[in-house]
C-alpha cells in the first residue's frame, strides 16, 4: 500500500506551512515527489541521504 505523507516547511513564518514535497511510502522504500508546475520528479531518499553525505565529506575535506 502507498502511503503519501506531504511535508511542509515547518520553520516557515506563514500562517499556513508551504509544502515542499510528499514522501512516498511503500512497503521499506521512501521517495519523495517534487512538484513543479505540471511536471514531477520522484527520487528515493535513499539516494537524496546518498548525496547529503558525499556533500558533507566534501566540504570536511575542505
């Protein structure tokens, strides 16, 4: 079963909180779905966390 769980940004100062994009959830994979106008990207977190800590050693080295 998919489960779709829209996230917003939390630390926003708008009264109602933007959403950013929607986790995708099924079964033990996460995606997230970004929405841009009438086009959508979907990548698995996964991969997002991937690239978050490759960005990080990389700036360590730095």
């Amino acid at each position: 079963m998919l489960i779709r769980q829209p996230i917003r940004n939390t630390s926003s100062n708008k009264d109602t909180k933007p959403r950013v994009f929607d986790a995708l959830i099924e079964d033990d994979e996460v995606y997230l779905e970004v929405k841009n106008a009438k086009q959508r990207e979907i990548v698995r977190l996964t991969d997002v966390l991937r690239q978050i800590e490759e960005a990080r050693r990389a700036a360590s080295k730095n």
